[in-house]
C-alpha cells in the first residue's frame, strides 16, 4: 500500500467514525427532546383544565356533567390539522381526575376507570404532596411502543386542594416527527 493511501486512510477512517458517532448521538437524542417538549405541553394543559374543573367541582361530588361533556365533546370531535408532514384528525389526550384519596372520579376513556384506587401512580400521589406529578408508563408491559406520558395538576375549588387531573397522551404521536427528523439528520 502506498504512503498516500496510507495517510488518505489515517484521516478518512477516523473523520468517518467521528461523523458516524455524532450521527448516531444526535439520532438517539431525538426521541427524548421531542418527549420533553411533549410533557412541557401537557404540564400546561393539565393546569388549565384543573382550573376548569376546579371552578365546578368539590372533590367529593361527582364531575359536573358541563365539564364532563365538553371533555366528551371536544374528544369526540375530528379535527384537521396539517402540522407540517402530519395530518391530525383527532384529540389524542386522555384524561382522569382524583379527589384527595386518590381515587378516580373521572375518566374520559368510557369511565372505565371510575372508582379504582390511583393513590400510588407518582403522577397523583406527589401532586397531592404538593410536588410535581408525572410519570411514563406503557399501555401493554410488553410493548414498548405502548409509552404513555402522563402530567398532573392539583384541582383547587375556593382555594382548598380537592383532587387531581392527569392528563395524558401516547408518546408514539411523536413518531413520526422523530422519524423525520432523523432522515434529515443522516441526509
């Protein structure tokens, strides 16, 4: 082998695997980011409905039938959104609010999960603490691609902590901003 492949190699074969390295950093850096930013929205939008549902309830009634169908309502409602690539045709949030037991007063998947005991899920059991409450948890233990995010607010009626909202939403709604940003990132 000559010198000049020599030398061509010593600078080619490093500068690829720097290039490679960095790649494959910034591509595995993505899908947090974009988790991050996901969960700064939902932080916003659990606060917002927890004030709503604070003004009408007490935490030891039932949901007030307005809030409960407005939440029915706008899940119900198609929508069409272009955002950039991604057609949106639907809501994909879920929702449960808790009085200060912990347990579920309401749901907006059908109600099914009136009535159970979520006092030791971290998203309720720190907001109750006065923490911040989130967590990450699959729909299916089995599949990975099941990750949901889920931010709760304290639910405040004339000043007293009466309960929680959680507000959640599946990280695969990503997918596909992920997806595309790792093709430009390797073009």
């Amino acid at each position: 082998m000559s010198i000049r492949r020599r030398i061509f190699l010593l600078i080619f074969l490093p500068l690829i695997l720097g290039l490679w390295y960095l790649t494959s950093w910034m591509s595995d850096d993505l899908k947090p980011r974009y988790l991050e930013s996901m969960e700064e929205t939902l932080i916003d939008t659990s606060h917002v409905l927890a004030d709503q549902l604070g003004a009408h309830w007490d935490g030891q009634s039932e949901v007030p039938t307005p809030f409960h169908d407005a939440v029915a309502a706008t899940l119900g409602r198609p929508i069409n959104a272009l955002v950039y690539d991604l057609k949106k045709e639907n809501v994909d949030l879920q929702l449960y609010a808790t009085d200060t037991n912990g347990i579920v007063r309401f749901d907006s998947n059908n109600g099914e999960a009136i009535g159970e005991d979520y006092s030791q899920w971290n998203d309720v059991v720190r907001t109750l603490r006065g923490e911040y409450g989130a967590r990450a948890s699959r729909d299916d233990p089995d599949n990975p691609n099941s990750l949901r995010l889920f931010v709760a607010a304290p639910v405040f009626h004339k000043d007293q902590r009466v309960g929680v909202l959680t507000v959640s939403n599946a990280a695969r709604t990503s997918d596909p901003f992920v997806s595309a940003a790792k093709r430009k990132l390797l073009v």
